[in-house]
C-alpha cells in the first residue's frame, strides 16, 4: 500500500492511497468527513470491527462516495 498526503490544513486532508488487489489497510477510523474517488479498479471489500459482517461494493473508476464509516476496515478485492 501506497499512502502520500497531498494537503492537510486544520481538518481538511487530501490523501492518495493506493491498495493492491487483495491487500489491506490497518484498522483506522476517518473522523472526519470523508470523500473518496475512484481512479481505477472494480471492487472495494469493507469488513466492520465490530463483527457486524462485511460489505462488498462494486466501483468503477471516476465514482465519488460521500460517507463517514467510523469503523470500517477496508480492502481492494
């Protein structure tokens, strides 16, 4: 995984993550607002700490999701 802040003033940070098929981020929480674009791939896997199960999402690149899950953990499919 590839992880380079773009921006970050106050509570405003622009990252570039870049995850691998099948690889995984850390545990983390987004505390703020969140707003994620898709440049490429097809799948994203979300899996939620609390064990309340897991969420496959199909993406297609260019699609923009506003959300704010606090306790996600998510990974490329």
């Amino acid at each position: 995984m590839t992880d380079e802040i773009v921006f970050h003033r106050g509570i405003t940070m622009v990252r570039r993550l870049h995850l691998a098929p099948g690889e995984a981020m850390a545990w983390h929480r987004d505390p703020f607002q969140r707003v994620a674009v898709v440049l490429k791939g097809d799948l994203l896997s979300i899996e939620y700490r609390d064990g309340g199960g897991s969420l496959r999402v199909e993406v297609t690149p260019g699609q923009v999701d506003l959300g704010r899950d606090e306790c996600a953990y998510p990974s490329s499919g």
